[in-house]
C-alpha cells in the first residue's frame, strides 16, 4: 500500500483529471451534474418517503423499489459531489484513503444493486406466472433475505476487491485518467504485477453479470411465455405494462455495464469511457425514480399531495 523513502513511509495520493482537457466546459459541466444530483436526491429520498406514507404501496414492489432507491441515493452521493468538486477546484488530488474507500463503497451499491433488479425481476415473475401463489412464495422472510442477501454480497465483493487492492504498491504520485477510482484505474497506476487483481475482479465481475442476467432472462421468457398464453389482449397488455419499469431499468443498467466492461474495444477512446460512467454513475440513479413513478398512479397522486400541503403550510 505504501512506498518507503528511506525511514519514512510515503502515502501515494491520486490525481482525478476528469473533464480537466476541456476547461471551456467546466461550468456548463458543473451545473449539468449539480442539476442531475439534485433530482437524484429528491427523487430517490422522495421514492423513499412516498412508499412509506402511502399504504397503497406497501406492497412487495415497493419494498424491493424503496432499497433500490436508497441504493441508488448512496452510489450518486459516493461518486458525484468528488466530480462536481473537480470541476471547479484547482486542485483535484485524492488521497489514496479517500480514493480506495470511494471504490469501495461504490463497488458495495453497484454489486447491490445487480441482485436487487435481480431479486425484482423474481418478484414479477412470480406474480405474472403464479399469481394465486404469490403471497406465499413472496413471504415477507424471503423479501428480506432476498434484500439482505444483496447488501451482503456487495459487502462481500466489495471488501474482496479492496484487500487486493491496498496489497498493491503503487508511487507516489499517479494520474488517474477519469473522475472516479474505479478498479481497472486504480489498478493501472499500481508499481506490482496487477494479475491477480485484475483476474479477480474479472472472475467476480463474470460472476455477478452472468449470474443476475441468467435469472432476469430466465424470469422474462417464463413471463413471455405465460403472457401469450393469456386469451384476451387486455391481459398481455395489463402485464407488460406493469413490468415495462422494471424492463426498462434493466435494459439501461446492465447495457451500460456491459458495453464499459463485458464488451471490451481497444478503440475506445477514454472520453466515450468517461461519457458512459457518467451515464453509469450519475445519470441512471436519477433515471430509476423517475421510470418507477411516471408509470404508476398512486405513486403521482401521493407526489401531488405532498407538494400541495408543503404549498399550503408555507401560505399559511
């Protein structure tokens, strides 16, 4: 972890560049992500909130829907007020704590994250394919181990990744090229032989996709496949309809991380990396909020109550 100068031990610091090469696009970049994490944070606290007041959503969705709120809140707070700081500051050194408890944690909701869409596309499939059946698969035991079976291998992977990390030696100073410490970075400016390391996080990386996407894919054809077997129309139209949110935070979520990691392309220039963790980092926590609660009534109606009495509370 540390290098060693003589008698003293020299703790590495790291230099962010970020969107450093374009400084004529700082401040439009600034606002750009102080817009997009202010929404991000109404609307996944707000999800959170209204799921909770609202006794038409204590339902089985919005229990897996208001985790996968939190998480999104905490992946956005980790990673975006360091990017909007970079914008504006001189300087834009981290140190190396700082840097490897940013990966950590984001690593810890990104990993959560997977499972819990994962654990979301269970739920709807049981609930298209075993209806009759679905308060006693769905029990609220399971709901909860499924969730905390999420947080508990992000906490396992996480913790995994971190302790190869800080087994690195890394010099004194390196320039990590992009506004994140993400692995693959951080183990690009590390002074030993990243092997390891790097076959670890491929093989958990691996792991997590294929796993995730095996039981989301396997949920929806079985979905598809009870869908068209409905006789009426109305009936295929009514179930896609009520898993189109869930579809659609899928398709967003894990195109982008394969298309970052599975899909790799030494053509890729490090703007179109950094413009797609972006999308990754900032831009789908505040997406999530806004697909669940655009689609669904009573999450609107709730909304609109809330800013009417805050509206009324100030008048008064």
């Amino acid at each position: 972890m540390m290098l060693s100068k003589g008698n003293q031990s020299i703790i590495p610091t790291f230099i962010l560049l970020g969107f450093s090469e374009y400084p004529e696009l700082q401040i439009p970049l600034f606002l750009v992500f102080l817009s997009t994490y202010t929404v991000t944070v109404v609307g996944n606290l707000g999800m959170i909130i209204i799921s909770k007041i609202n006794p038409k959503l204590h339902t089985i969705m919005y229990f897996f829907l208001s985790h996968l709120s939190f998480v999104d809140f905490c992946y956005s707070t980790i990673v975006t007020p360091k990017l909007l700081e970079n914008l504006i500051a001189e300087d834009r050194t981290i140190p190396f704590s700082g840097c490897i408890l940013q990966f950590c944690f984001a690593c810890i909701f990104s990993v959560t994250e997977t499972f819990m869409l994962a654990a979301m596309a269970y739920d709807c499939f049981v609930a298209v394919c075993n209806p009759l059946l679905y308060t006693t698969i769905m029990s609220q035991k399971l709901c909860v181990l499924l969730v905390a079976g999420s947080y508990s291998w992000g906490i396992v992977c996480a913790l995994t990744l971190t302790y190869f990390l800080l087994a690195l030696s890394y010099c004194e100073s390196s320039i990590i090229n992009n506004f994140i410490c993400d692995y693959s970075v951080i183990v690009s400016v590390s002074c030993s032989d990243p092997h390891i390391s790097q076959m670890l996080c491929f093989i958990i990386a691996i792991f997590n996709e294929g796993s995730s996407l095996m039981n989301i894919l396997l949920s929806y054809i079985l979905i598809f496949i009870t869908v068209m077997r409905m006789p009426s129309a109305s009936g295929h139209q009514k179930t896609f309809s009520t898993c189109a949110s869930h579809l659609t935070a899928i398709t967003i979520f894990h195109g982008t991380i394969l298309f970052l990691y599975c899909i790799p392309n030494p053509k890729t220039s490090w703007l179109v990396v950094k413009v797609a963790s972006v999308f990754y980092t900032v831009v789908i926590p505040m997406l999530n909020p806004l697909i669940y609660s655009l689609r669904n009534k009573d999450v609107k109606d709730t909304f609109r109550k809330l800013v009417v009495t805050k509206l009324l509370c100030h008048s008064i």
